[in-house]
C-alpha cells in the first residue's frame, strides 16, 4: 500500500486525511504542486518547490518556518523511495504536495486534531493522470472557448498555485456539454483576451514564432518556462502578448503545455481548423528537443500505457459530468 508524508510521518494513503474544520475546506485555503518524474527522477524540482513557497508567502502561510526548502526537497524524495516498490517499472512518479493553513481559530484546541500547517506528500502512478491522452499526440485537442472567464489577477492572483479553483471546475462542466472526447476548456479573461486552459498554458505558432498569453491573468507554468528554454536551443522566437479568438483561429498551429503531458497540440477551436488541422512542425520540434533533453520518447511512454488501459474506463480529463 502507498504510504503519504503526513506532518512528518508516513501513513496509509487511506489515512492521510484533513479535519472538516480546517481553513483548506472552509475557504480552499491551501497551496499545491504537481510533479513528473522522467525514468523515476523528479523533473523540474526545485522550480516547484520554489513556486510552492511563493505561493505560502504570498498567502501569508508561514511554510518556511514549519519546514525548509531543503527539507521539503528530502521529505519528497523520502517519499519516492518509500513507494517505489508499489510503482510498476514503466510507472513515473506524480509527485502531489498539499500545504494547508490548519485549523480555524475558533476550533484549535477543542477538536482533537493536528493544530498548525498541514503539509502532505502523496506520490502515485502518472499514468493515473495522462490516461486516455494518447491520441491526442496525433489528433490533437479541440480547444472550446467556456462562458467561465478566468479569474483576473486584480481579484485573484492566479501566480499563486492554490486550490480555490471553482472556475476552472465551471468550464470543464461548460465544456462536458460538447459532443466528442477531445474537447478541452481555454478560458478568456475578463477582457477576452485568451487567458489559459483548466491547468495548463497555451501557445500558439504563427509564421514560425511561438506566440502565449501574457503571464499577467496566468498561471506561469513551469513547462511554460521549460519551452521557452527549449525554444531558445531551437533557435525559435517566441513572445508572451495579448491573444485574442481571431488569433487562434489564424495561427499556423498551436499547443498546451502542463507538468503530465508536457506538450499536447490543439488543432481545433470551437471545432474550427487551426492551420492544417493537424499536429505542426514547431510542436513537433519542441516535443522530440523535450524527449532527447529527458532521454525519453515521451509520446510512446503515454501511448503505451493507453494500451494497458481498457478502453471504456479511458478519459481524457480528471473530471467526468453527465450532459
């Protein structure tokens, strides 16, 4: 059985469980990462850890005084170890870190429970996550603009990797209303310029320069940043701008970036053809630099693992709703 860091120790993930009164359940009060791993070794660590503490800080959660970065960074890779004998052998790590305020005030020391931070380490199978994604890699995804706007940063600043996250759960809803499996939310924000997806960020291509969202109303992705590294190597020009739908629908090609999948192309908006309706060179380029970067074929590793799957239990997203 998997076991989870727990406030410094490791239990049962059945047991890893948070009181119904802390601040995490009341209000969504809580910072989070994800990460991958590449043949069992944690990709991009120490930019998650470090994105986890900004994001405490900005909260005014005090994560650096319950445990340091460099502790945070041994109790993870304590973790993978501990669990690695549940891991099948082509299985990557997906690293979740939770860190929650705690108890409310007004219930510290009258419920019998854990008082202070939270801070919790699960680590399961990635395959869990990119299940049913395979066919993307060739079909690509349709991006579908939801009514649900993304939360601009003068009210939330979505810098900060948390849980309150209700908008993105509202357009993948939005969204589960159109026919087809290949169907992912984009969201504009609130001055219709294309903000981001449910999770991840989103590029286009156009006459050969990648071109993304300002990182102002975004989540600034770490495999964002990560293809602008390999974009550099490529020798691609790329720009962060105001994006609107006319944009989209008259690039060359486009993408999504995010921690599982790396890089997944969109070749429909609104079920309208972006470029050739197919995959591009760029994103081709990007994600054959990314799998020789990790000494992996990254397509073939989530393909294969469709294949184990069974095929009526496969999706493409974590949430799933009745049309």
């Amino acid at each position: 059985m998997r076991k989870v860091y727990y406030n410094g120790e490791f239990v049962d993930e059945a047991r890893a469980c948070i009181s119904v009164y802390d601040s995490a359940l009341m209000f969504g009060d809580m910072v989070f990462e994800m990460t991958r791993s590449f043949h069992k070794e944690q990709f991009k660590l120490r930019e998650h850890i470090e994105r986890l503490y900004a994001s405490a800080k900005y909260l005014r959660i005090d994560l650096e005084e319950a445990m340091s970065k460099e502790q945070m960074e041994a109790a993870i890779k304590e973790t993978i170890r501990i669990n690695e004998g549940e891991f099948q052998e082509d299985d990557e790590h997906r690293i979740m870190i939770d860190v929650t305020r705690g108890l409310l005030s007004i219930y510290e020391g009258v419920v019998g429970t854990h008082k202070g931070l939270n801070i919790i380490i699960a680590d399961f199978p990635l395959r869990w996550t990119v299940r049913g994604m395979g066919e993307l890699f060739d079909k690509g995804i349709n991006a579908v603009i939801p009514s649900q706007r993304a939360i601009p940063a003068s009210l939330i600043d979505p810098k900060v990797k948390n849980r309150s996250r209700i908008h993105y759960l509202m357009a993948n809803m939005q969204v589960s209303n159109y026919e087809g499996s290949r169907n992912w939310a984009l969201l504009l924000d609130t001055d219709n310029h294309v903000a981001e997806g449910t999770g991840d960020n989103f590029f286009i291509v156009k006459n050969g320069i990648l071109l993304t969202p300002e990182p102002r109303n975004i989540l600034r992705g770490i495999s964002r940043e990560y293809v602008f590294e390999i974009a550099k190597d490529l020798g691609i020009e790329y720009q962060e701008c105001n994006l609107d739908v006319y944009d989209v629908v008259n690039a060359d090609e486009a993408f999504m970036t995010g921690t599982p999948f790396c890089i997944l192309p969109v070749t429909t908006i609104d079920g309208q053809r972006i470029g050739t309706g197919r995959p591009g060179p760029v994103f081709k380029r990007l994600i054959d630099k990314w799998g020789a970067n990790v000494n992996l074929d990254i397509i073939k590793q989530i393909k294969a693992w469709n294949a184990c799957e069974d095929p009526s239990e496969i999706t493409v997203s974590p949430y799933s709703f009745k049309k």
